[in-house]
C-alpha cells in the first residue's frame, strides 16, 4: 500500500471511537482504546512486489497468530479492534 501505520498521526478513528497507535517497537503499533490495550499490528515481510503484509496479535494472546497477513494495515487493524474492542456501550 502506498502508506502504512507509520503514516497517522498516532490515532485512527473507526466505528465511533478514537484508537491510539504506539509504535514501541520497529515495524509492531500496540493499539489502544483510552488505556485499555488491545493488541498490536505487525509488518511482517511480504514480497518484494507488494511490500509489507501486516497481520495482529491480540493482548493475552501475543504470539500466537490466527488471522491471515494482509498487504493492507488498515484492514489488520480494524480486524484487531472488532476482536479485541468492548462493544459500544458495553
């Protein structure tokens, strides 16, 4: 993709919430919903034609990776909020 977390400003609104991206490692954004962490996104290495893939690691569950990679950060990281995010109001 032509940009990647690296590119916001350190927020990223979705479904009516404001998430905060921390990147406090190289190439891994630990995701936040006020002071409650999610998760992070990763870049992992993808091929040379498409660039990086990124795919998710849910708090509690680091390491263990059960989503696929994708070439699109956005879509990662929309997938880390919808599971890991307490439901609106709840």
């Amino acid at each position: 993709m032509e940009d990647g977390p690296e590119e916001t400003d350190g927020t990223y609104d979705y479904a009516g919430q404001t998430y905060r991206l921390v990147e406090e490692q190289s190439e891994q954004w630990k995701v936040y919903l006020d002071d409650l962490y999610l998760g992070s996104v990763v870049a992992t290495r993808g091929s040379k034609d498409s660039g990086p893939e990124y795919t998710i690691d849910l708090a509690g569950e680091e390491g263990r990776v059960d989503e696929p990679a994708t070439d699109d950060w956005r879509r990662a990281l929309e997938t880390l909020i919808d599971a890991a995010a307490p439901p609106v109001g709840g």
